[in-house]
C-alpha cells in the first residue's frame, strides 16, 4: 500500500508565519523626489529582524516614473504608502 502523507525529515519540518501587518517595521529611503526611476530600481529598505528587504519599482512596470514624494526613515506599516510617483 502506498502512503498519501509525504513525510519530511525533522530538519524540514519549520512553522512559518504570516508577517504582523500592524507592526512597524524600520524603513530607509534611497529614492530621492524629482528624479525619474525604472523598473527593478530599489526605492529603499527595510529590516526584518535581522533580515534585510529591498523595496523596488515592481519589474511589470514599463517605461521611467518621476518620484513626487517620498516618506521620510522611520517605522511603518506593511501596507504604507512610502512614495507616489
């Protein structure tokens, strides 16, 4: 008889969690206001625990967009806006 359970080694075996969207998360802007940015452009960056993220121009958009504003370094929340272009 054949198993349907896929059984993983103990070193698989992680819990992962969804991320606290109310919790602040430290944000450092690289993106400046007035200068025009293209895809795959990192924007800035934030910290999760020790893990680094990059914030970017998502690679779909085309062409080259003029940043109108950005938020200034400090906490925010994983759905804030942190620049309009």
């Amino acid at each position: 008889m054949i198993s349907t359970k896929w059984k993983e080694p103990p070193e698989m075996r992680r819990i992962y969690r969804p991320i606290n969207v109310d919790q602040e998360w430290p944000f450092s802007p690289l993106a400046k206001s007035a200068i025009r940015y293209c895809p795959v452009t990192v924007m800035g960056g934030a910290k999760e625990n020790w893990i680094g993220h990059k914030i970017m121009v998502p690679f779909k958009f085309e062409g080259k967009y003029t940043v109108k504003s950005v938020k200034a370094e400090g906490g925010r929340k994983h759905l804030d806006t942190i620049q309009q272009s």
